[in-house]
C-alpha cells in the first residue's frame, strides 16, 4: 500500500511539473488537474530482502522522474499545421483552446487530446478568425508582446550606427594621413576636409626667374601686359585723366607661343602677390566643389589685394554654355556650369572685384563664353600668334644664351629655314643641337648640328641601319632633284634651302626651301604661287617617269599628290580662283558643308583636275628642256649621299 501510493505521489508530482514548464511559455496551458491527496499507511516492519527490493524501484522511480522534468523544462512541441487544416478542425469542434500571437501572424491551438500546433495566419483575417472562434465556443486569448530587453535595444542603436562611424573613421584616417596628423589648417592633396579649398598657393614675393627681358618675339603682347604691370607700379599716371585698370586680359593663340612665359613674367615684375591656377583644378565629379574652390581662390585674392590670378587653360571650364549657341552645344554640364558661374560672378558681379587682375591663357578661345569675354571681365584679348622673322631671329637669341656657338653660325639663316615655328619648336631646336654637340664631343655648336637637330625636329630621326641598294639611292636623288630643278626655273618661286637624301622618319629624301617672308608673315599668296607650288610638288614624280618610265614609278610621290590635291581644292572651293565655279565659298565649315547639287559637284571636280594637269604639264616641260640640269644635280646628290 505504501509503495503504491509513492508511486502514485511521483507520477502527480511530475504531472503538476509539465503543466508548471507549460504556464511558462506564453501561450495558454492545458486543463489544470485536480489536486491530488497523496494518503499513506501505516509503516509496516518489511524483511531485509523486501527492504532491498523497494530501494531499487524507488532509486528506478527517481530517475524518471528527472527525466520527465527535464523534458518538461524543453517544454512541450508543437506540429504545424495548414490554415486550411486549422479552420478545419474549428469547424470539427476538435480544438479547445487558441492562442493568437500579438503581432496577428501566427495561431497556436490545442486539440482536445491536448496536442500543439501552430499555423501562419494569413495577413487581415484575424476579424474572421475571431467571429468563427467565438460562433464555436473556443476559447482564445492574444499573447502579450515581448518586453524589449535593454541589451537588445543597445545592439539596435549600435548597429544603426555603425556604418556612419566607419565612414566618419575612415575620413579622419585620411586627414590623419594626408594633413599632418588632422591638425586645424592641415591638409594634404587627398583631405577630404578640404576638398572644396582651392590647390593654388599665393606667393606674395613671387621668384619666377623670369622678366620681360625674357620674353621675345610678341612685342605686342608683351606691350599689353607691360601696361597693367605699370598700372600697378604706377596707379597715379593713369588714375590722372580717368582710366581704370583692366579687370583681366586673355591671352589667346596656338600652343608653345609663350602664353605661360608671359604670365611668369608678369608675377615677376608685377611686385604684388600672384596666384597661378589651372582650369582643370575646379572641375571635379562632385557639383559644386569647383565654385566653391573659386570662392576660395577669390577669397585669398580679395585679402591680399591689389592682386593677380593667372588661370591656364581656362577653356577646361569657361566653355560656351548649354544653349548658348556657341561650341558649348549638346547636353549641359553641372558641375562646369555651376564653376563658370561663380567665376563670372566674381569677376563683375553684384559685390564688384576690387584690386583683382584676372589673366587667362587658352587656345581654343573660340569655344569660350561670350559671357566670360565681354568687357567688365576680360577687358582685353591679346593675340600670342606664332613669331614672325625678326621674333624669331629674337627668340634664337634668347635660347641660345649659355650655349657657345661656332663662329660662322648665323641667327638669321636658322630663322629663315624655321618658318612657322613657335617659340617653343625654337627653344627645342636650340636645345637639341647642343645635345648633337654633345654626343659628337664638340666644345661649340655648329651649323651641323643646328642643321640635323632643324631635320631631326621637322623629320624626326635618322634611320641609322637603313641598307639602300645603288638603284633605289639613284631613284630618291632623281626624284628630290626634279624638286630642286622645277623650284629653281619657276619665277617668283621660293630659294632652295638644301636636299638630303637620308631617310628620316617615314621620308626617303627632302628638298627643302627658304619660304618669302613676306608672304610668310602676311598669309597672301597670289594664284601664280600656288600653280607654282603644285608643280613643284609634282616635279619628283615626274623626274622618276622621265628617268625610269611609267612602270616604274613609285610611292614616294603620295604625300605629294595629296598637297596637290589639297591646293587645288582650295583654290577652286575656298579661294575663288576658278572660272567656272565663280566668287564663291563651297569648302566646310564648322556647322556643316553647305547644300550642293550634283552638276555643281562634278563641275568642282573638273577644274581641280584641270589645275593639277596643268601644274604636271608645265613642270614636265621645264624638266624636258632641262634634262641636262635635272642629270648633273641628281649625280651630286647621290655622290655627297647628303
């Protein structure tokens, strides 16, 4: 009787576990049992072998016992059911009791056998759930929500905030990095603090090493920038009968005419600070970084007036705008917009520029805003054009200062072989003579050298190893000979400078004239001059049909035909110079041919056919007559193997 009823109190004890770890969850727990009242009897005397037998059942009793709490402890499991097997069964009167989670997207009922199972609630059917639960008698209840934890809303917040904290790191490691240690006022090339500052640096004393002394070839330009450098040195003189100093002057010409020499050599006479840009520096990829690095840069100017800015290639950022008609064209772009702005509005805008010369540096001015150019901002567009003979004479003379010179070389003579070439194409040449020199052991540099470096800088360089047979040298002399002979009888036509026959870059030979300078300097060239150059021009390829027949002509006459070509085009579509075709202007522009019809077409056709065959009939004339002439040259040519 003892036994049983020990027996009976475990197994109510264990029951009365289950349905405590049960309470526990937040869901609703099964029917409560009835509290058990555990009787015992007497104790009754037991024999030692009865005593051993109850000790090994009580010890087997405890251990499912702790087995049984520690299942309960788990906590009941749950099957999951369908929606539909849910409603079905609510429908069946087999469940007893739902329990809806406080969110509405779940439902964890209790059959009447008193299994789990839990369904997904479909969203907006908790008012349909509800109506067929009460119509059904089961009761429900709604599980209240989870207490937020204070750990749990930490980590939230902490992760939230994470991202910001690296990026906010990351910026502070590159000012770290790149401004001496993210001290106030630091800031390398990559700060990100300072991405909207300007890169330029004032110089107040500024030491470019250059003077107007310096500077040669563009006395014009030179005069105009000279006047503000005095205006600055000597305001009264001006300020006397009323002028005022310009607000800025662009200069405007080809590359390598001394646009940038000149602006050195204004901020070394100038005797005011001086701030050297470039157009480049304002555009970036982020709007509105440009305008403010001209806010910036404007900023300094304004507190060290009177003050000069000088901005090289200010076409990077000063192009026509969108819809201005002009080569802006196309789409717009904002960020370029946004840095011309600010710079028009800091040149004359509603506050003024007091004190702040603005010079500019461009050769594509056509492409500039007409806003940027009016006067008010750049009062003064001053042509840097390619220097003329005596610039050039003036420039050889410049570069050629620390560099000892043969006696019997001559200034002149070099400025009349380099027609067209810029102040820079000057200094390159003068440069790579004495590296001739150099290499030849010289102590002076002489005409030579001048002469091979002038090839070396029109031709490019010599081909050393190249291995000519006896015919193909005959054919190039013959050929640079029928040049040299056609120039030479034409009237009015240019001097022979010299005629090579060394291979040089893609050319076999060259026969080289001294231009007019006239002509040169003043672009007008009569109509007899340019049948003249055709012919000339035509004269290798004529003296090779001459000498060695039609077949075997060769291609060393292609750059030639297309200059024929070219002028004879010109000649009959831009300059007028044709019967046929009349005054009239039919070349491309800019904007687009202009409309043609096909009769007009191939008239144009015809008379450049018949400019080129009549500059080829007068040239092979001149050689038939001067045969002797043509023999005798190309035989001194081959022998000097120039």
């Amino acid at each position: 009787m003892l036994f049983r009823s020990q027996i009976r109190s475990t197994m109510l004890v264990g029951t009365a576990l289950s349905v405590q770890a049960f309470s526990a969850r937040p869901v609703l727990a099964p029917a409560s049992h009835a509290a058990a009242v555990v009787r015992t009897s007497p104790v009754m005397e037991m024999v030692p072998a009865r005593r051993a037998q109850l000790a090994g059942l009580l010890g087997a009793t405890l251990t499912g016992i702790t087995a049984q709490g520690a299942s309960a402890a788990t906590g009941p499991s749950s099957t999951p059911w369908a929606y539909s097997t849910f409603l079905d069964a609510v429908e069946a009167g087999q469940i007893e009791k739902v329990s809806l989670a406080s969110d509405g997207k779940q439902v964890l009922s209790i059959d009447k056998d008193g299994n789990r199972h839990e369904s997904l609630l479909l969203p907006g059917e908790s008012a349909n759930l509800i109506k067929l639960l009460t119509s059904k008698n089961v009761v429900f209840a709604v599980q209240a929500p989870p207490e937020p934890s204070a750990g749990g809303a930490i980590a939230g917040v902490l992760a939230n905030l994470a991202f910001p904290i690296v990026i906010i790191g990351g910026l502070l490691f590159l000012q770290r990095r790149n401004g001496g240690g993210g001290m106030p006022g630091g800031g390398g090339p990559m700060n990100p603090m300072n991405l909207g500052k300007s890169k330029s640096k004032i110089e107040m004393e500024p030491e470019t090493g250059v003077t107007f002394k310096d500077v040669a070839g563009c006395e014009g330009s030179k005069q105009e920038l000279m006047e503000i450098v005095e205006f600055l040195k000597n305001p009264s003189k001006y300020s006397a009968l009323g002028a005022k100093i310009p607000r800025g002057a662009v200069m405007e010409g080809p590359p390598g005419t001394g646009k940038t020499l000149l602006a050195r050599a204004v901020a070394g006479e100038a005797g005011v600070p001086f701030i050297s840009a470039s157009g480049s520096e304002f555009v970036e990829m982020f709007v509105g970084v440009g305008a403010s690095r001209v806010r910036d840069l404007f900023g300094q100017a304004k507190k060290n007036a009177p003050c000069i800015i000088f901005i090289d290639e200010i076409d990077a950022v000063g192009r026509q705008r969108a819809g201005g008609g002009g080569g802006g064209g196309g789409g717009g772009n904002d960020e370029r917009e946004q840095t011309l702005n600010q710079i028009l509005t800091e040149m004359d805008g509603f506050e003024g520029n007091p004190g702040i010369i603005v010079i500019a540096a461009t050769n594509r001015a056509d492409v500039l805003d007409a806003a940027l150019l009016r006067p008010g901002r750049f009062d003064r567009r001053i042509m840097v054009d390619n220097p003329d003979f005596s610039g050039r004479v003036a420039i050889l003379g410049v570069h050629a200062r620390g560099k000892p010179l043969e006696d019997d070389v001559d200034l002149e003579s070099i400025a009349r072989r380099t027609p067209g070439f810029s102040g820079a194409s000057l200094a390159n040449l003068m440069n790579e003579a004495a590296i001739f020199a150099a290499r030849k052991d010289k102590v002076k540099i002489g005409n030579e050298q001048i002469s091979d470096a002038l090839d070396r800088v029109t031709l490019g360089p010599e081909k050393k190893n190249a291995e000519i047979s006896m015919q193909k040298r005959e054919l190039v002399a013959y050929h640079e000979a029928g040049h040299a002979v056609v120039g030479a009888l034409i009237p009015d036509y240019d001097q022979v400078a010299k005629i090579t026959i060394t291979p040089r870059g893609g050319a076999g030979g060259l026969t080289f004239f001294a231009p007019n300078e006239d002509r040169t300097d003043s672009g007008l060239y009569s109509r007899q001059y340019l049948e003249s150059m055709m012919a000339v021009a035509l004269g290798g390829r004529i003296a090779e049909e001459i000498i060695f027949g039609d077949d075997e002509i060769t291609t060393g006459a292609s750059n030639d035909l297309e200059r024929v070509t070219s002028t004879a085009k010109r000649m009959v579509m831009e300059f007028g110079m044709s019967e046929k075709i009349g005054q009239v202007a039919l070349a491309g522009s800019p904007q687009g041919s202009p409309p043609m019809s096909a009769e007009t077409k191939v008239l144009i056709d015809a008379e450049v056919s018949r400019l080129v065959q009549g500059a080829y009939t007068r040239a092979k004339q001149l050689l038939l007559d001067n045969r002797k002439a043509l023999d005798a040259l190309a035989i001194e040519i081959g022998r000097a193997h120039v």
